[in-house]
C-alpha cells in the first residue's frame, strides 16, 4: 500500500512538472511548403519552441542565416519530416531553405523572440494601512514600484473607483490636501514600459471629526496632589497630557487611550498628578489623536 501510495504521489509531481513546463512554454508549427514558408512572419514567446514540418514530398529545410540552426532535408514521404529548434535567447532570426536558395531565394521566413513581459510590483508605502487622522488632513500619498523586467512608466493612485491623479517619476506621490471626515481606500496601479499593469493591495485610511476637548473636575486632594478629568474624546483616542511649570516648556507627564465605555457623558479619563507642587503652579493641556 505503501509502494502504491509513493509512485501515485511521484506520478503527480510529473504530471505537475509536466503541466508547469506547458504552462511555461509552447509549441508552434510552421508548415513547409513548395518555396514557402507558413507562416511567414513569426513572433513567439521566451523558450517557446518552434517546429517546421513539411507537408509536401518535395525536399526542403529550415536553416538559420547565422547558422544557428540548420536542418536536416525534410520531406513528407521520408521519416525525417518535421524539425524543431527551442529559442532561448530574444531577438529576431531571418531563415531560409538552403536547398533551394539559388533556384527559389524567396523561400525565406523570420522568427521574433520577445520576452514575456513581466508586470511591475507596486505598494503603497505612506500612509500606513489602518492609519487614522482629524479632519481636515493633508498628507502625501506615496507609492514604491518597479520592474524586473523593463520601467516603470506610471503609477496611477485611485480612491475606490475614482482616479486622483499620475505620477510618472520615483518617488511616486501625490499631495492630498483638505480630507474631510470620512472612511477611504487607496490603492496604486504600476504599468510598465510594456504597459503590463499591477494593482497593490488596498490601504484603508480612517478620517475622523476633530473633538471638542474639556479638562474639567479640577481639584487637589489632602495629600497636595493636582486631580482633573479629560473628556470630549471617543474610545481608543490616543490622549497625551503635556504639564510644566513655565509656558511654553511642554513634558509630556502622561499617556493613555479613553476608555470604551456605554456611560453618556463618557469616556472619560482622571488623571492625578501626584508631582504637583503646592508652592509653585503647574500648567497643562491635553492632546489627542485618533
């Protein structure tokens, strides 16, 4: 069982090596006819392989004009009918029957090799996915691309559906200004020289209300400590409380998240500074970000 089990998992890597390599590459005939190739003019892919066969019983052959490849003599009634040649390097490659170049020199036939044009990789690099701001908000959308097989020409930036404009020199950015409130998805396309297209993954961006701060219950308890509450804020703010003992000399004394919470006059924080001097004075103020 155990015998079977392995030629029947050997079995499939061949069958999946085998459907990778005609993934990968092709075959394409040409047919030989008296003093005629068809088709004439081919153009084929990277390591695509190219086969002429003769279908007539009149001797002819394929022979590249810089001798890199040359034929056998071909002809439909002997076993030797059909030749193939595997291009492995792109360019482009006149031919002709050297049997017959004096008698009939039109018999000729070009093959052009192309690389398979790799699309280019593109992601946004600023802002950050999840990123989050107050309304009204400026920022610089900026995008990194490139392509291994070519340029990049252009990398486009869209919000959902709509078009914000092009940028065709790295950095790859644009300068969005005046964002109201709102949820937004950004995302850039790349196209290459080649003009093959990318899309990077969608980076979300949060734009909220800017609150209306308070500081309010201000008190010192018995112990001389300074006491007072922060609300205005929504759960998950970033709230950070600067202090000092002269304006304009701001330290920040304290950071924290307002709290989620269904209370209707929260969420609120209370902060008690037990640094706080009895003789002097301390000033303070709040800061919040999304």
């Amino acid at each position: 069982m155990t015998a079977v089990r392995h030629k029947m998992q050997l079995l499939l890597v061949i069958l999946a090596i085998s459907a990778a390599t005609a993934l990968s590459a092709a075959t394409t005939v040409v047919r030989i006819g008296d003093f005629f190739f068809d088709p004439t003019n081919l153009t084929v892919n990277l390591n695509d392989t190219v086969k002429w066969a003769n279908g007539v019983a009149t001797v002819h052959d394929s022979t590249q004009r810089t001798n890199l490849w040359a034929s056998p003599k071909l002809s439909s009634t002997s076993t030797t009918n059909s030749f193939s040649f595997t291009f492995t390097k792109a360019g482009f490659y006149p031919y002709f029957c050297f049997t017959h170049v004096l008698g009939h020199p039109e018999q000729t036939g070009n093959v052009t090799v192309v690389s398979m044009d790799l699309p280019p990789v593109v992601s946004i690099s600023s802002p950050t996915n999840g990123a989050a701001f107050f309304a009204p908000v400026s920022f610089r959308l900026q995008a990194s691309a490139s392509d291994s097989d070519g340029s990049v020409a252009q990398v486009e930036f869209f919000e959902g559906a709509t078009s914000l404009g092009i940028a065709t020199t790295n950095p790859y950015s644009l300068n969005l200004s005046g964002l109201a409130a709102g949820n937004y998805a950004f995302t850039a396309v790349a196209a290459d020289n080649q003009n093959a297209k990318s899309t990077s993954s969608v980076v979300n961006v949060r734009v909220s209300a800017p609150p209306l701060i308070s500081l309010g219950s201000v008190k010192q308890l018995s112990g001389g400590e300074f006491e007072f509450s922060i609300s205005g804020g929504s759960a998950g703010q970033i709230c950070v409380i600067d202090a000092c003992p002269s304006l304009p000399n701001w330290t920040p004394v304290y950071t924290t998240n307002f709290p989620n919470t269904t209370c209707q006059a929260c969420p609120r924080i209370d902060f008690t500074d037990t640094n706080f001097l009895t003789n002097g004075r301390r000033f303070y103020r709040a800061r919040v970000s999304p």
